[in-house]
C-alpha cells in the first residue's frame, strides 16, 4: 500500500515551552488512525501542522511524500475542533460556499450525506444542536476527494443518537485509497473503526501499532490501555 502520512522527528514548541517533543509516523492507505491521549498531550497542534495551519519548529511532514505546503492542502481535509460556519448560513448556502471554495468538492456527496445525516438543507446554523453543527462539519469534510482526512474530536458534545451517526458515517466514507485520522477522548464510542492507534503524552507518542495487534499482545481493549497508560 502507498503511504499517505510521514512525519519524522517532528517538533513544535511555542516561545520556549515544547509541545511535540519528536512524533515519527507512519500512515498507509486504508488506514484509520486513533490518535489518543489527554487535553495538553499535542494532538490538535500535531493535526493542525498536518493541515498546514502551523508551522514545525524541525522534523518533517509529508502527505503523498510533498512536504506541507499548497499542493497537499489539496490533500488533506480538516475538520477543526471549533466550529467555524457563519451562523446566519443555511446548510445549502454552505455546501455552495464550499463548492466555489474547493475545487475538489462534490456537490452531490454533500447533499447525499446530508440526507443521512438527516439535516435539513434550508435550517440556518444558528438553529442547530452541537451535534448537527458537528454533522454537518463532517459532511463538508468528507465531500472533498481528499487523500487524507483529519478529524479532531468529531464526537466531541454530540448525544449517543448523533454519535452513533457520525461513526456511520465515517464507515460509509472510508475508502481503501485514502487514510482518516481521528482524534478523541471517546475511545469506548469509536475504537472499533480503528485500523491503527497512536498514544500521545506530553509531545511524545507513548504507544503505537496495529490495533488488533495491540488488544491480542496486551489481552485489552483499546480504551483499557489508554486507562492503563494515562491513568
């Protein structure tokens, strides 16, 4: 399989306090990674350097071996923590937004997803729950043909019905030439799509592989291995 991610010895540090302290990694396509670990651990600075959103402060990062710049901010999908979509927007006007936006987005993906998601193409954002924001984020997210998809806390104040939505998405989307990394506290909810896992603490990651492999070596569910590594 082609690999999609690399980063090596990467490092970020803001002013003289250090947040990733060396992270080397590898993602190949079909794979979706569980990037885990606590508030404070890194993982939202190392996903937004993928995305090309911050700078490293030495290492390397490449996406279908271009190092970050413009050409793989066509291949890398970013789905933000924080909501970012002008409330007074219905959903129609931001797929539209997106459309002209990206040249890469389908128009007809978007609206089929936004029927399982069961989102109404003319409800403003201002009008939507948490969890419909956080649906239709993903929606915009997976209707770019994009290579790599970073998603940081997609589950993050959705309900269970939402939740259980999302995941299905994620499923339903996931092809076997592209690679999706998700980060998020809710290991229980999601650590059955995982293909890969990667434990990151202060900076560093503490354990990483395959996730079938891990649970088989360890006799342990994923979520019983964060506990055991973080608790």
């Amino acid at each position: 399989m082609s690999v999609i991610l690399e980063a090596d010895e990467l490092k970020k540090s803001y002013f003289t306090k250090p947040v990733l302290n060396g992270i080397s990694l590898t993602i190949e396509e079909g794979s979706i990674l569980g990037l885990l670990g606590p508030n404070g651990s890194g993982k939202t600075t190392f996903l937004k350097i993928i995305a090309g959103l911050l700078h490293a402060t030495s290492g390397e990062v490449r996406v279908c071996g271009q190092p970050i710049g413009l050409e793989t901010k066509r291949m890398v999908s970013f789905l933000p923590d924080r909501n970012c979509l002008y409330p007074r927007m219905t959903a129609l006007d931001v797929i539209q937004f997106y459309q002209d936006f990206f040249d890469d987005f389908d128009r007809n993906k978007a609206l089929e997803l936004l029927e399982f998601m069961e989102l109404e193409q003319k409800q403003t954002i201002k009008t939507m729950s948490k969890g419909m924001i956080e649906k239709m984020n993903l929606t915009l997210t997976f209707s770019r043909a994009a290579k790599l998809f970073v998603l940081d806390e997609p589950l993050g104040g959705t309900d269970p019905v939402a939740r259980e939505r999302i995941i299905k998405t994620i499923i339903k989307t996931w092809t076997e030439n592209s690679a999706i990394i998700i980060s998020t506290h809710l290991v229980t909810d999601v650590e059955h799509v995982f293909t890969d896992v990667a434990f990151l603490r202060k900076g560093i990651i503490a354990v990483q592989g395959n996730a079938e492999q891990l649970r088989e070596t360890h006799q342990k569910s994923i979520y019983q291995l964060y506990l055991e590594i973080f608790g």
